[in-house]
C-alpha cells in the first residue's frame, strides 16, 4: 500500500506539471505579469526571511549570554572561582545582551505574540541585573555569608533568571512558528496565483479535477500542521504556567511572592480602593544570629502556615521579603474590621512556636493602609511609604500596628 503511494505522487505532481505548461503557453501574454508577482512574492519573502533570521540570531545570542551569566552567578554562590572575574564578565555578557536586545527592536517583521514575549523577557532581565546588583553590593559590603547568599540565591535570584530564559526560549519558538506561517502564506499565494491562471485559460473539467486535488491535498496538509500549532500551543500554555508560578511564588513559605503583589494589584491603585497591611518581625535577625538560617527558616515556614490558616478567608497573602508578610483584604472587608484583623495577625505574628524543642517568640510591627485610588503611582511608591511607618513603629518599640494617613 505505501508503494502505491508512492507511485501515485508522481503521478499527481506530473498530471498538476503539464496543467500548468499549457496554462502558461495559453496565457504567454500574462506571463510576465505573473512573473512580476512573483519576483515580488519572493522579494517580500526574502526581505522577511532575513529579518526573521536575524531576530532568531539575536535571541538565541541573548539566550546564550544569560546562560553564561547563570554559570557565573552559580560560580560566586558556590565559592568556585574568583567574584572579581566573574562579575567582571557577568557584566560583558549583559552588555551584550543589552547589544542585542537594541538590534532586535531595531528589526522589522516581528509578530505581536512574538515581541509580548520577548518585551516580558527584556523585564525579567532587566530585574535579574538589578537583583544582581543589589546581591553584589551585598556581598562586597560583607552581609551575605555562604548559607544566605544560596537562600537569597534560591529565592530571589534563580526564579527571575529561570523566568527571563523561559521567555526568551518562548521567543524563540514564536520565531520558528512565525517562519513556518511564512511558508504556508507562500503556499497559499502560490494557490491563488495558479487559481487566476486556471480561471483565465479556462481549461475545463479537468484543469478543475486537478486544482481540486491540489487544494484537496494542501488543505490536508495545513490541517495538519494546525493541530500540531494548536498542540504546541497547549503545550507552551502548560510550560508557561508553571514558569509564572514559580516567578511568583516564595519557596521557602509557599507564598506569593512581592512580583506576584505587583502583578494583583499594580494595576488598580489609579482606580480602586482598598485595605492593605504589612507586618515585619522585630529583632528577625537575633533568630539567624543566635540559631541558624535553617532555624529561622522553619520558624518563618510555621508563621506563614499558620497565616494561611487563619486569615485566607479575609485577605490574599503574600511573603514579600524575608520576614515580611503583607495582607490585601477582601473588598467585603470594612475599614474597621482590617484594623481589628491586623491587631489579630500581630498577635499571631507574636504569639510562640516551636521550632526543634525550642520555644521562640518574637514581636512584630505592623502598618495598615486605607489604600485611596491615585494615592500612590506604583507598588514601590506604596511599599516605601508603608515601610516608613514600620520603621516609626519599631522606633517606638515595636509590637505595634500603625496605620498610615492616606490624605
């Protein structure tokens, strides 16, 4: 049976050969003006070809420099290797990067779907330098010893690098996606071009019959290919919700993380108006000093779970830094009712755990915001304002919530 197709193909592509020759003898007058269509067909082709490959250059250049700049960064945290060198060449490779992103905006051709992706990518990685930075001066200033420069590593820094790759690499495919489009709008060209020639030499029933089967054939064939798009598309779907989880999510409390806040409520502080509050432990770092990162960890897990436990039903949680927790109340949460539920969060927040038969217990400082639509431009602005009246709070002693005056 496969041998009979095999034969029949031949047949078909000789049947569909000599149609066309005697559609293009009949049609010699118009031949050069198909054949103008055509050179600009494969003008146009070329042109977008060129620019694709180009931008799949460029990604794939980014993609590889952010690669060796994960290598460097693993090096510095694992001790392997001298911090001088590799920063030194953590920083060539983002400037190559940043090389590299200004050809390829700078390149025609690019899909909408494409340059979504890549613009998420230019923000993950432009967030990676920045938590680079800050984890260089860190460590220059002598803050970070081994055990907190792999915690600060594994929370803060890999999910952003592993994020920012996963976009690139979803760029990439786009590319390759978009090229395979190129190619059936050829086909589909090449279709309508052989449908004028059919339709003005007129060669009857069987130029008909063979048009069919080649439109038949073709339609077979992008069918096809779209159920394999629509299966990759699934796929890529999948892939990129795991990534957003993991980009959004702390790993040590199973929170939501301080992108996954900017990400909830970014977007509402020019329109809505609700109740935030944040909560930071007085004196977190005596526990690190006295016991251990680990200890301080567990202890942190069994606040955070205990968290989850009592207060989800009022507010979405999230661990934004370390051990900072931050609360947005439910909008059938009155003003007065967020107060009372943060003097109850502080009294959690500071009530005794046990952590490896130890029995520990630590204050907390509080700050709730009556959040007013327009008071702040962005989740920084708002975040600083409130850390400024926790830091009034801890100078007064602590073990306190304080709100903050939004007029």
């Amino acid at each position: 049976m496969a041998k009979n197709k095999k034969e029949a193909a031949p047949s078909s592509s000789g049947s569909e050969g000599r149609a066309y020759l005697v559609a293009g003898i009949i049609l010699a007058v118009f031949g050069a003006i198909i054949l103008l269509l055509n050179l600009q067909t494969a003008a146009s082709t070329q042109r977008y070809q060129r620019a694709s490959s180009m931008s799949m250059d460029m990604l794939t250049s980014m993609n590889d420099d952010l690669r060796k700049v994960n290598e460097n960064v693993l090096e510095i945290v694992g001790g392997v290797g001298t911090t001088t060198t590799n920063t030194n060449e953590i920083t060539l490779y983002f400037d190559s990067i940043e090389a590299n992103e200004r050809e390829f905006e700078s390149l025609e051709f690019h899909s909408d779907e494409e340059m979504r992706r890549y613009t998420h990518a230019k923000t993950f990685i432009s967030a990676y330098r920045t938590k680079l930075q800050q984890f260089q001066l860190l460590l220059g200033q002598g803050q970070l010893d081994a055990a907190s420069m792999r915690a600060l590593y594994s929370q803060e820094v890999s999910p952003i690098a592993f994020t920012a790759s996963e976009m690139l690499e979803a760029a990439i495919s786009l590319n390759t996606i978009n090229q395979q489009n190129l190619s059936r709008r050829v086909i589909q060209l090449s279709l309508i071009t052989n449908a004028i020639i059919v339709g003005l030499v007129i060669l009857g029933e069987i130029a008909i019959i063979i048009f069919s089967r080649v439109a038949k054939r073709r339609r077979e064939e992008l069918e096809k290919k779209t159920k394999q798009a629509e299966a990759a598309a699934s796929k890529f779907k999948h892939s990129q919700q795991k990534v957003s989880e993991i980009a959004f999510t702390n790993i040590l409390t199973n929170m939501k993380n301080r992108y996954a806040l900017d990400n909830d409520i970014g977007e509402r502080l020019d329109t809505d108006t609700f109740n935030i509050a944040v909560f930071d432990m007085d004196n977190f770092k005596i526990i690190n000093d006295t016991y251990g990162y680990d200890f301080g960890d567990e202890y942190l897990a069994q606040i955070a779970e205990r968290l989850k436990q009592e207060y989800t039903q009022y507010a979405e949680i999230y661990n934004i830094q370390g051990n900072c927790f931050a609360f947005v109340f439910n909008k059938d949460v009155s003003d007065v009712q967020a107060t009372r539920l943060a003097q109850n969060i502080l009294m959690s927040m500071s009530d005794v755990y046990t952590v490896a038969n130890l029995a520990i217990q630590l204050t907390c400082s509080g700050c709730i915001y009556h959040y007013i639509a327009g008071d702040c431009q962005n989740l920084s602005g708002l975040l600083v304002k409130m850390d400024n009246v926790i830091r009034n709070a801890k100078r007064s002693g602590g073990n306190a919530v304080f709100t903050v005056d939004s007029i």
